[in-house]
C-alpha cells in the first residue's frame, strides 16, 4: 500500500484519480477548496487553499510515494481581451500552486526512495488553438517546470506530465453543455470522442505506480489522437 496526495481531489479528473488509488487499496489524502467532500474507505480529503500563503501540509504521513496537483481553470477568451493580471492569476494557479505544493511535500516524497509526481499541462501548448494564450501560457510552464525536476529529483522521484485535450469534467461545463456542443468537439478527434476523467485516471495511476518505473521527464499527449493525426 502507497500513501498518495491528491491536489484538487473534489471533482472532476481529481476526483477520478483519488477513488481509483483508493479502490485499489491505497492510502489516498485528497484536498479540496471550495467543493466539500466526505471521508471514504483509504481516502481522507484536507481543506487546502493553493493560493494561500499559509500552505500546511501537515495532515500528510512522514512518507508520500507519489503526488498529484489537479487544480486548473480553463478562460478562453481573444488575446486582446485578456488584461495583463488575468495571466498572472493564471500563472499563479496552475504553475505556483503546483511549485508551492511540490515544495511542501519534497521531504516526504523523499522519504518514499521512488516517489512519483504527475503534472497537467494540455494539448494547446503544443498545438496552437485560438483563444487559447492564457491556458497554454501556464501550462507550457508546467512543461517546463517537469522537465527540469525530472532531471533535478533523478533518481530518487520521477516527474512526468500528461497533456490531455478536452475532457469531460465540470471544468470543461461550458465547452460541453449541450449535445450539440459534445457531438462537435469529438468529431474534431481522431477517435471520434471526448475524453473522460476516467481516461485521465487510467493514465495518471500508471505514472504513480511500478509499473512506469523506467519513465521521467515524459509529457504524455492523452487526446483522442488529436495533436499528431489528421
């Protein structure tokens, strides 16, 4: 059994993440912020605001093998429209939170010998979208950001990242919230749908676990074929 950390474990691709780890018997301590959330068999979930300058941690066992950071927010809007502090508060949830979280749990990641950290970034980062400059600005940084770890924490805690394409999750409620909507957005796949939380999950427990244990510095595309195929 492996104790996990689940950032953003309310809903959504978190919320999938933790049940998962949780079903297969592991320890699972997931946060939330605003979406309250009650205790299950092996999950545990913690109030945790990542943009709060107080970050305890201290609910956390000595050992952590593996740490999961999920909050995002998806704001797409035409680059003109969008002011200066608008990227900065982006910036400041999906790559600061992310770096204040790994920062606060690196001791305990240590402890584990093998820790694993998954990341998020997202399809628009590699293949340019419209409307999308804000979302692919923070998580090119996560991309960035998980490269370099992977090469600092070497060999002791790998860090990889998934990039996935638009997933149905309540995240994505407005790009999907009616039939019309859903039936567009996964013709423009290859695969002819939209991703799932579950999709997300399936991948995400492979990179916390053994069996991905010769895998580092990775940004995984998990997209319906969508960033290679035409």
């Amino acid at each position: 059994m492996s104790n996990y950390l689940i950032v953003g474990a309310s809903s959504g691709i978190g919320k999938a993440i933790a049940e998962d780890l949780a079903k297969a018997g592991h320890q699972v301590y997931g946060t939330y912020n605003k979406n309250l959330c009650s205790d299950q068999e092996n999950l545990n979930y913690h109030f945790l605001d990542v943009l709060s300058d107080t970050y305890d941690v201290s609910f956390l066992p000595e050992k952590i093998d593996g740490l999961v950071y999920c909050p995002g927010s998806i704001v797409l809007k035409p680059f003109h429209r969008i002011k200066a502090e608008d990227f900065a508060n982006d910036y400041q949830l999906q790559t600061i939170g992310a770096i204040k979280t790994i920062q606060a749990v690196l001791p305990r990641l240590k402890e584990s010998g093998n820790g694993s950290v998954v990341l998020f970034s997202t399809l628009a980062v590699q293949t340019g979208l419209n409307f999308h400059s804000m979302v692919a600005s923070s998580k090119g940084a996560i991309e960035g950001l998980s490269r370099a770890l992977a090469a600092e924490f070497a060999p002791s805690i790998r860090v990889n990242c998934i990039a996935p394409s638009l997933t149905d999750t309540p995240l994505a409620a407005s790009l999907l919230n009616t039939e019309e909507k859903k039936l567009a957005n996964a013709q423009r796949h290859p695969l002819k749908r939209i991703g799932s939380a579950e999709d997300i999950s399936n991948l995400a427990c492979f990179l916390l676990s053994d069996k991905s244990a010769w895998m580092t510095g990775q940004i995984l595309h998990l997209d319906g074929g969508m960033s290679v195929l035409k």
